[in-house]
C-alpha cells in the first residue's frame, strides 16, 4: 500500500511542478478548489455552532443553520489568466540564425521567428556587431512579449528596436530615439615604466589616450620625453545609454607633468561655436601650435631627422623627416592648417599626402596604406583631420609613417622647431572662460590631494 501511495503522491507532485503538462492546470484548479472549500467551511461551520444565547449554550440546545458555499469559479479564472512572465537576456554571436537566437532566449514562438525574418525592422537584428545585448520577455510557455535591442549609439542619441505584442496577439516593431547622458569622467596616475601601460593600469580608455597624446604632440613627445615619475590627471566625457557606457567622448581638463614641468589644457568653445572649440592652458592661453610633433596615433618614433644607414639600401644618407611605426591602418592627421597639394603615388614615398600651409610651410605622409574618404588636392583641411592610414607602400621596411616638415622647399626637424601660438583670451572671453572651466579644475584640484584610478 505504502508504495502505491509512494509513487502517486510523486506523480501528482511532478505534474504541479511542470507547467508544460497536460494536466498541471487542471491540478491546479482542484487544488485551489479544495482549499477554499475546506477555508470557508471551516469558518462557516465554526459560525455555526457558535452559542445564539447563553441559556442554549447552558441546556445544551443544538441550533442547525444552512451552509452556502461560494461559488470559486471567478477566482480560478482569474488566476489562470494572470501568467507569470520571463526575462532572458543573450548576446547576439558571429553568424547567429533568428532560431539560435531565438533559443538562447528561451523562446518558443513560432510566430515571432516568422515575424523577425519578414520585418524589416527586425531584421537589422543580424546587422549588429557580435556581443550585441538582446533582452526579451516571455510567457510561462515560452511565448514572445516583447523584444528589445539597441541599433546604433550615436554621440548624442541612440536608436532602439523594440518588438511588442498587442492584446489582438499581433506582433509589431518601432524603432526609437533615446537621447544620451554624458558623465564626466577622472582618471589620474603615475608612471612608473611606460606611459601607454601607466594610462592602462589607471583604466584610461583607449580613444582618451589618442587625444591626450594630439593634444600635447606639438609640445611633448610622448615616445622620447616621458620618465618615470611624471604624473597625469583626466577629466573626460563618459557618453550612456540606460547606464551602459555607450563610447567615451572629448577630453575636457589634462594635466600631465613631464619632467618636472606642468602641461595643462582645458577643452573650450566660445557660446554658440561649440563645433569650433579648441584647447586652452588653464589661464586662457591658446594650447595649440601651428604644427603636431607626432601626426598618428598609437605610435613610436623608430628614425630621427638626419643622416642614417638606411635600412632598405644598407648606406649612409639624409634622413629628411621621422619615422613612426605603428599598425598598417593606424589613422594618420595633418600636422597643421593648410590645403592638400598632391595625392597619390611618387617613387620611393609610395601612397603620399602632401600639404601646404601658411608662411611657406609644407608637410608630407608617405608610405600610406590608403587615403581617408575625401581627400583630394584642392581641398582645404584642418589640424587634427584624418588624411590617410599608416602602411607599407614604396621603400618601406615594415608598416610606419615617414613624416616631413619643410619650409620653402628645406626639410626641417619636426622636434626642434618650435612654433608661436594662437593669441590668449582676454576682456569678457576670458570672464566667460573662467566661469564655463570652474567645475572642471576643481576635479583637476581633488586629483592633487587624491590619487583616483577610476570615478565617475
């Protein structure tokens, strides 16, 4: 008897507890059926032999009163249709199918399969980069409620897919903008072997790095100059979306002491010109020189102006510009202001971009992998503009920048010519100033006193 009844109670208890069973519902409505019964006999049966008067309760009268039950029905409906809903979420991988998606979300929905691979909205579900995020809601059963995935993160808004189901059961799609935050980032550290691995350890992004290094590459050479102990404190732009970091901004405050000597800059643009602003030393002195020292990003100087055995050809010649090696592709700037003279290919130079700038100025950078859309000669281009990708064209060894600066014709030393600055601000551009960069030097301030690898 026992292991019959064993074995039943297990059966009953393995269908409430699966709810793809045929009769887990059924079971479930009993279940909840019986329990009101016996709750509301229980109080009606205890209301009914309570004492009417005291002199029934002392003769020991017996009073009889009808008992009603009510009817649960209402109530288990209501339960039924009240179903739980589930949260998945899943990153979309390289070569996903909408099935394989699909089951990592844990949905099963024919509908919606059909549905994704005939709208065109969802479709650009399979266009998004590997890693992408997806989160969905489901029924107990598996069945979609909604969808949602973010299409694209721009610097001040980003656009979202969200599939939803209606109470008609029908599956529709909307593409939404949602605007971004900006948070102001701090970083600071101290180098104590390299910089790049210094700027690392303190949880410096990558895209920060590239422009503290433009920033000051008309004053400090960041490959031959930077020593251990020099020091560096950050504030730059942390752009979200719903609290994810969707990529990181402009630098707005540097300061980077370099052999003992203070370098500060702080980011400003007069009212109104916010696309035209520029660097500025925290008293409001223009930062920017007429030239870059280092015109490429994520480098090292691997030759210097002058005479050289040349690598290729094994003899003593001039050398007349430097050379930095870096990852065919690395984006390659102009130095400086000017116009774009000649683009294309010349003997040993390879891919080259030529410039002319004001004063009799002119620079040159060969050995180019490509150029970058648009550039063509004519056309005028501005300090910091990307003009071409480093690589190995002409006489080249490896894959490296060879950059020239010359005046009039004569090549000179990038590294040791030195460049007069923009006039500083005065009068009311330099009250607006002050007032616009309080907020920012006073976390240049805090970093002083507290050494902060990572806030926000």
């Amino acid at each position: 008897m026992w292991p019959k009844l064993r074995d039943f109670f297990a059966r009953e208890l393995l269908i409430l507890i699966d709810p793809t069973h045929d009769l887990h519902r059924r079971r479930k409505r009993q279940i909840i059926s019986v329990v009101g019964s016996v709750l509301t006999l229980g109080m009606v049966t205890a209301f009914g032999i309570a004492p009417m008067v005291p002199d029934a309760a002392l003769r020991g009268d017996r009073v009889q009163m009808p008992i009603a039950f009510p009817d649960l029905t209402p109530q288990i409906r209501q339960i039924d249709a009240h179903e739980q809903t589930f949260v998945s979420q899943a990153s979309l991988q390289r070569g996903d199918t909408v099935d394989g998606l699909l089951q990592r979300l844990s949905i099963n929905d024919p509908q919606a399969e059909r549905f994704i691979q005939a709208d065109r909205h969802a479709r650009a579900l399979f266009r998004l980069p590997s890693e992408q995020l997806i989160s969905a809601v489901t029924d107990d059963a598996g069945k979609l409620l909604s969808l949602t995935a973010m299409l694209s993160f721009d610097a001040e808004q980003s656009r979202e897919l969200k599939i939803s189901r209606n109470a008609q059961n029908r599956l529709g799609s909307r593409v939404n903008v949602l605007p971004n935050e900006t948070q102001w980032d701090m970083r600071s550290g101290t180098i104590d072997d390299k910089f790049f691995r210094a700027m690392d350890d303190a949880g410096v992004p990558e895209s920060v790095v590239a422009q503290m290094v433009r920033i000051f590459s008309g004053v400090v050479n960041f490959h031959k100059d930077v020593r251990r102990g020099d020091r560096f404190r950050l504030v730059f732009e942390n752009i979200q979306q719903q609290g994810r970091t969707v990529r990181y901004g402009r630098v707005l405050a540097v300061e980077f002491v370099n052999r003992g000597k203070t370098y500060q800059t702080v980011w400003y643009a007069e009212p109104g010109q916010a696309s035209n602003g520029t660097y500025y030393t925290f008293d409001g002195k223009h930062l920017r020189q007429a030239f870059l020292r280092t015109p490429v990003e994520f480098s090292r100087l691997t030759s210097g102006f002058g005479t050289r055995n040349h690598p290729l050809f094994q003899d003593w010649r001039q050398h007349n510009g430097v050379d930095f090696a870096a990852p065919v592709g690395t984006r390659v700037f102009a130095a400086g202001d000017g116009t774009v003279s000649f683009v294309g290919q010349q003997n040993g130079y390879g891919n080259i971009v030529m410039i002319k700038h004001a004063g009799g100025y002119s620079t040159r950078y060969a050995h180019l992998s490509g150029f970058a859309p648009g550039v063509r000669a004519g056309q005028r281009v501005a300090q910091g503009a990307v003009i071409g990708f480093v690589g190995q064209t002409g006489w080249a060894t490896g894959p490296h920048l060879h950059y020239e600066l010359r005046y009039r014709g004569q090549p000179l030393n990038p590294f040791a010519t030195s460049f007069a600055a923009a006039p500083p601000l005065d009068g009311k551009r330099l009250e607006r100033f002050n007032l616009y960069t309080t907020h920012l030097l006073k976390r240049i301030d805090l970093m002083r006193t507290v050494h902060i690898a990572q806030i926000s």
